[in-house]
C-alpha cells in the first residue's frame, strides 16, 4: 500500500501548489512588479514554462535520485532546509506526545474505574475544554499569565541567547545537555514548557477521553468479572486485565495524533517562534515556494506513513491477537 | 572520532568566548522575520536587507542615519560629467573586509570588489550570475539598471567609474540601495576555487559594521562588532537577531527584557507598551503613501472632473481612524511629506459629500456602479484594505455610487490591477526605495508605468514631461521645483485619492542608547549603545 500512497502523495503535493491561485515569481516581486520579458525569462529559469505533466515527471525523476528541489525564497535545497528544520519539531511533538500520554492516560484510568464522581466529570469537563480550545489563543494567553505576569518561563524561542554551542543531534535538550555550559539544559528545558502544554493539549483531551471510553467497555467485561471473583486487588484488575486490553485502541488514538501534531505544530511553533518545519511550511506556501511546499509535504506524509507503520507493528506486539492472524 | 574531537574543541572555544564576553554589550534584536538568504543582491524583502545589507555589507554611497540623504560610504567622493553620463567614484582606502572562522582577507576593499559586486548581476555570462541554481537579481532588474547602466570601468585600483546610457539624476541614491551592497571578491574567488560558491549566501562576508558569526535557521542570527571596521569599533560587542514572527509574542518579549528592540507592533499593543516604564516608543512618519487608484481610461473616470467629486466623497479622517486607529496622517500629494520636493502649498481637496454628489450630476453621471479592489494583505501604508474599502463603499454610497467590494490573492491581485481595461478602483500604496521623489512620481505616475506599476493608467504629458526634465538634471533646486511643479498637476488631474501616510512606531528598551528610525524602513545598529 506504501508504493500507491506514496505516488497519490507526489501527485497531490504537486497538484496543490499549483491550484492556489498565484504564482511564485509575482510572489517574489512583490509591489514592485516585473516586467512581461523579465517574467517570461524567469519563467523558463525555474522551468514552469514546461507542460505541467513534464515538470511532474522531471520533478518525481528527481525524487526518485534524492532531490527534492531547490527553494525559490532561500536558494538552498528544500531537504537540506527540512533537515535543519525538523529535529526541533519532532523534539516539540515528542514532548507533547509525552506530556499528553503521561496525564491522559492515568486521568483516563481513574475517571473510567470513579465514573461518575466529580474527579471524573472535572476532568472529563477539563478534556473537553481542552479540545475544543483555539491553539493561537491558548498559547498567547499562557504566555502573558506565566511569561508576562508571573515571569516564570520564557516567552519564546528554544533556549536563552546567552547560550550558544555547537549543534550535534538538533535536539535542543540534548545538545544543551552536551555542550556542558551550566544552566543551558534548564533554560532549554524551561523554555519547552510552555509549547508542549499548548501542542499537548489537544492530544492530551482526546487520550484522556479515549482511555476513559476503552477503559469502561473493558470494566464490564467477563474477564475482569472473573478476575476480580479470583480474589485479584484492584490495582492488579485494572492494571494488569483491564489497562493492557483498554491500550488497544488508546495506542491507535496515539499514532493518529501525529497529524494532529504537525498540523497543531504550525500555530505553536508561529505563537513560540519554535524554528520547526511547521511554521517553514506556512512561509513556504505564503512565498508559493512550490519545490519547499511540495517537498515539505511529501516528507512529512512519508514520516506519517512511518509512523503509522510504526503503530501497526506495536499493536501486534501488545495485541496477541493480530499477531497470530 | 577525529569528529568528535572537533566538536570538543568547538565547543570549547565558543564556551571561552562566552565566558570572555560575560560583561560584552549585546544588543538583542527581535526582528520579524527570517532572512532569505544573507548575499543581498538575489533578494527583494526588507526583513533580509535588515539582515544582511545592513549589518554585514557597505556601499559605495550610504544613506546619512536617519535621513535619505546620500553620503560617502565606501566611495569617499564622486563626480559626473557635464552630460550626465559618467559618475566616477573615488573609493576609500584601508577599508577592511571581515576576518570570520571561514575567511582571513588578505587585501583591502578595491575596485576588484566594486566590479565583481555589479558585474555578477549584470553579465548573464559571468561566473556569479546563477551561481545557485534560481537565483536572480529581481531589485537591479526592478530598478532598470541592465538598461541604464552602458558599463562599470576600473580606472586604477581605487577610482571606478559607472557609464550610463542616459541620463539619470536618482543614479546616486539608486547606489546607496541594498542591492548595490559591495561583496568581497576575493572571498568569492576563494568560494569558486573550492567549488562552495553557494556560501556567499549562507557565511557572509562584508565591510560593515558587524561581521557574521552564525545562524541557526529561522531561530537566531549573531553578529560581532567588526573590529577593524572603518568607521570605527561599535559601542556594543554583539548583535544577536532572535527572529519573532508574532507582533503579540515580540510585544511580551521586549517587557519580559527578553529582547531592547521589537519592530512593527501592534495597533492594539502600542498604548500599553508606551506606558510600560522600562521602554520607550519611538515614531515617526513612514515613507510611504496609500492610496486608491481610478483607471482613467475607462469612462466615467477617464473625466478628471468625476474622479475630483470621488476623491471629496471619501472621508480621510474616518479612515485614520478606524483603519489606522491614530498611526498615520492624511494624504494629500504623491509623495509623503517627510520627502524633499513635497509640495505643501497644496491644498487637499475638502471632504464635502455634498458638492461631490452635485459635481457628478453636471458631470452626468447618476446611478454609478463600481468595484473597489482591497488588497488581501496587510502592508505599513494600508493596514487593513477590506475595512478602509467598506468605509470608502459607504462614502460613495452618500453620494449616489453603489460600490462592490472585490479582492484577489496577492500575486493575482498585483497582476491583475495592471491590465488597461481593469474595472474600477485598487487601493494599493508604495514605501520609497531611496528617498528620491522620482522612485514615487516616475515609477507610479509616469507614461512608461501605464500597463505596469502605474495602476491609474495615467498618461499624462505635461506632468511626464516634468518628472522626466527632473531625472535629467542634477542641480537638487532645479529638481525640486520640477516636482513640486509636476503635483499641481497631479492633484488637477486626481488620477488617485491619495489616502494616507502611515506612522512607523519602534518600541524599544530604555537601556538602548542613540538608535534612530530609518524614515525608508530600515533597522540599523550601527551607533547604538546599551546601558549595562
């Protein structure tokens, strides 16, 4: 299914570009205009004066060989610019993803086995809120109430401008960690604390809400009935009977946050000034830099199909289930 | 292994410098954007001339702080011909290049470097001309230089001369732009020789005020005085750009002391940062002009007459109000006042919707239907089109002309806005690229623009004639009169309702010391001091 994916993924990503209306050089000339020689030379330079079917294939041939472009904003290649770019995104959706099975999974537990108690509808009520909050304003206001009022975290960027070392894995926390300067992984630690709560959240409502639902339909079942009729602690019935079996679909849920995650990581790394792909993707389309737009896309839809493979694997290992089938 | 070590002792050294410049002035700038790249000449975006040009490069003229008035920079005088046609500039000597971890000069500035610096964006043949693949030089072409300029000349190692195809009196100013920022060919020599030319892009190397030290993509630009800079050392040690694209989250940075110095707030933000005690607002008059462009060469408004009564429909001061909530100034000539040759003596013609509407009844127009075009972007001299195109639809609507409202995508709506048979009337607007009223008058008005930038597709003689007399003189009196001249015309014939100059607000830190506000838009760092 990978090979057909991953062609319907070219297509559409070249395809898209060129459905928005405008066009990369006016967008490169700006106010200032270019004259109709000028345009048709340029034209030529960046080979859109070919059919759009040849510019297609010589674009996929190209792909094919590793080239995935030249930005026409920056002049550098969109892989090289993705590959900059990309370790500070996934250290960012990481965290977040982290951040959100580590409270919503066990908030889930707990309002799933004291349903109906208030513990259960707060946080059910939390979650809710939570999903339907507006990422812009949820990271402006968290900025101003713990950046502004308080001066507890920093507003904005990866680490304080007064560190500065060498990148070696483009993990912020690992590099800060590495470069032995004192205070550096504090600062950069910090300085994650805010954007992973915002880009956190959205994930952190919807595997709370996931785990609580999983979680009840286990709690009735006959096993667990059985369980608790050998005489197992509660701890032991949840635990061990009802959690494994409650994850099935708790870990499908987290495999499909990924695109939740990237696409929440283009307003979060905006409001956060998080250097990631998210926020070079939107400049990108704003440019109608069409070789980043479509490499861009191409490579994350390819790191989604790995992940999502990645999901697949995993459920075989903690479903017996499928891995017999 | 060999690796790792490299990256031990790297990481040293820059530790040492850091605790070396534990009390070194750094100045940290909150800048809005990122740089498309740091060689300037391939780029059009003044978030990368703010980047680039400014910090890192020189020209041979430079525009005096504050003001758009040409100075010696790396040429130290200049003389042209009788005729107009060659300008013959005496470059400064002992003038250094920036010793950086990529590059140790081993000569000083010359004419080598001020060929090298144009003949690359001009000789399709030459070695630099697409020395990464797409790049182009979009400003020089965009300024005309391919046809104004006949050839550059070395007359000995410090004395250049430029021979021009006619005569142009802007030719100075257009040298003191950020496209004519003189790059060092002795660094892109040793570029070519190691097969890395695409660096001159990304590890800059330059006569200004600061050199480069790194930049970590859309995060973080450093820069360090350049010690042997010939305008001497700089009052602060280090310059870091901390790239915000969020006005809201730059406004939190400059009170969280995070950053000295935030550009372009908000509307909504300026109160509150101007009473916050630790900072300061800084404003002044942009070079700019918004305006709303009739197309005179369809019928009603082919009638100067109707385009008058249009222009006294539109209410200015509601517009001030509403679109640019305070920040600007109403409008009456071409050009912003701040601009020498602005003519003051005019007088703007009154709001008065009702000899409007009477002007356009002996006109005979009745029941006019037309289109208002607002842009879909925000610029400095329009904040906010669709809103300033509702409040000129309910201006007209006073006086008897029903307004439809349309808008494109940018790149549409700029190209569309130029065809001749265009309907109805665009808002757009201009910021000057260097201080001299030909780059407003000429570019937006002139005969040659009709199809192209003049987007009332106005053509006419008499003030063609004068802005074309003023491009070919040099004596400054001479020109003024000439412009002043050529807006009496132009406010006779109202091809535009001039709209309004927008003001420019800087917030910035109390600490910082001797910054001034770049009336063409610009950031600079050069003299700024910081208080410890």
């Amino acid at each position: 299914m990978i090979v057909p994916t991953f062609f319907g993924i070219t297509i559409v990503a070249f395809g898209f570009v060129r459905v928005l209306p405008g066009d990369p050089i006016l967008a490169l000339a700006g106010e200032r205009g270019v004259k109709p020689e000028r345009y048709q030379e340029l034209l030529v330079q960046f080979g859109f004066d070919k059919p759009i079917w040849e510019q297609y294939f010589t674009y996929l041939v190209n792909l094919f060989q590793g080239d995935f472009g030249t930005s026409i904003a920056t002049k550098r290649p969109v892989l090289d610019e993705f590959l900059t770019l990309f370790p500070a995104t996934v250290e960012l959706a990481l965290c977040a993803i982290v951040f959100a099975v580590l409270l919503g999974i066990p908030a889930g537990i707990i309002s799933a086995v004291k349903r109906g108690s208030w513990f259960d509808q707060t946080t059910m009520g939390i979650a809710l809120a939570g999903y339907s909050m507006p990422i812009f304003w949820w990271g402006l206001l968290l900025i101003i109430f713990f950046s502004g009022t308080l001066g507890w975290t920093p507003v904005s960027g990866r680490i304080s401008l007064l560190y500065y070392f060498p990148q070696v894995t483009g993990f912020m926390l690992i590099d800060s960690f590495l470069s032995g300067q004192s205070g550096a992984f504090k600062s950069a630690f910090m300085h994650l604390i805010l954007p992973t709560i915002v880009l956190g959240t959205i994930p952190l409502a919807v595997i709370a809400r996931q785990t609580r639902s999983a979680m009840l339909e286990v709690l009735g079942e006959d096993y667990v009935r059985t369980a608790r009729a050998k005489g197992l602690g509660q701890v032991q019935v949840i635990g061990v009977h009802a959690l494994r079996n409650a994850l099935i679909p708790v870990i499908t849920t987290i495999g499909l946050q990924v695109g939740v995650l990237l696409a929440g990581a283009i307003l979060t790394e905006t409001i956060f000034s998080w250097p990631g792909i998210g926020k070079w993707m939107v400049d990108s389309i704003f440019r109608r830099d069409y070789p980043s737009v479509q490499g861009g896309l191409v490579l994350i839809a390819l790191i989604v199909m790995v992940v999502n493979l990645t999901v697949d694997v995993l459920y075989g290992l903690i479903n017996p289930r499928i891995r017999h089938q | 292994m060999r690796k790792f070590g490299k990256l031990l002792a790297a990481t040293a050294l820059m530790s040492a410098a850091i605790a070396g410049s534990a009390y070194a002035k750094t100045l940290v700038y909150c800048s809005e954007g990122s740089p498309e790249g740091f060689d300037v000449a391939p780029y059009t975006a003044g978030t990368t001339f703010d980047a680039s040009s400014k910090p890192l490069y020189n020209r041979l003229v430079e525009f005096k702080r504050g003001t758009s008035q040409v100075i010696p920079g790396l040429a130290e005088s200049w003389e042209v011909s009788e005729d107009g046609l060659e300008y013959t500039f005496n470059l400064r000597k002992g003038v250094k290049f920036h010793t950086t971890s990529f590059f140790t000069p081993t000569r000083d500035f010359n004419a080598d470097d001020v060929l090298f610096s144009f003949d690359r964006q001009r000789n399709a043949d030459h070695p630099w001309y697409e020395y990464v693949p797409g790049i182009s030089w979009e400003y020089f072409n965009g300024m005309s230089m391919p046809d104004l300029i006949a050839d550059i000349e070395k007359v000995d190692d410090y004395t250049v001369k430029f021979k021009l195809t006619r005569p142009e009196a802007p030719m100075v100013a257009n040298l003191a732009m950020d496209f004519a920022s003189i790059v060092s060919a002795e660094y892109a020599a040793q570029l070519e020789a190691d097969g890395r030319q695409e660096m001159l892009n990304q590890e800059p190397v330059g006569t200004g005020p600061f050199s480069f030290v790194a930049y970590q993509k859309d995060a973080v630009i450093r820069y360090a005085a350049h010690g042997d800079y010939w305008g001497g050392k700089q009052p602060i040690d280090d310059l870091v750009f901390a790239i915000t694209t969020d006005a809201a989250v730059r406004a939190q940075k400059l009170k969280a002391g995070e950053c000295h110095v935030a550009p372009y707030p908000n509307p909504a933000d300026i109160e509150s940062l101007a009473a916050d005690p630790n900072l300061v607002m800084m404003e002044q008059q942009g070079l700019n002009v918004g305006y709303l462009a009739y197309n005179t060469q369809v019928a009603p408004f082919d009638n100067a007459k109707v385009r008058k009564a249009l222009n006294m429909a539109i209410n200015k001061q509601a517009i001030l109000d509403s679109v640019f909530q305070g920040a600007g100034s109403a409008a009456k000539n071409p050009i912003p006042p701040t601009m020498w040759s602005y003519n003051d003596a005019i007088q703007d013609d009154p709001y008065d919707p009702a000899a409007a509407k009477a002007m356009l009844e002996a006109e005979g127009v009745s029941g006019l239907e037309m289109e208002v075009w607002a842009m879909p972007v925000q610029r400095p001299y329009n904040p906010n089109a669709r809103r300033m195109a509702e409040l000129i639809q309910a201006d007209f609507a006073q006086v008897g002309v029903d307004v439809k409202i349309v808008s494109y995508e940018w790149g549409e709506y700029l190209a569309r806005s130029k065809e001749l048979d265009r309907k109805g009337a665009v808002l757009l607007g201009w910021t000057g690229d260097n201080g001299d009223p030909d780059n407003f008058l000429a570019v937006l008005l002139g005969c040659d623009g009709v199809g192209g930038s003049n987007r009332a597709q106005w053509c006419n003689e008499e003030f063609d004639a004068l802005t074309i007399k003023a491009k070919q003189v040099s004596d400054i009196a001479e020109r003024t009169k000439l412009y002043e001249e050529a807006q009496v015309v132009f406010k006779r014939e109202a091809p535009w309702a001039t709209i309004a100059h927008s003001t420019v607000f800087m917030p910035m830190s109390t600490k910082v010391k001797g910054y001034v506000m770049d009336p063409l838009g610009g950031h600079w760092f050069d003299g700024v001091d910081l208080d410890q």
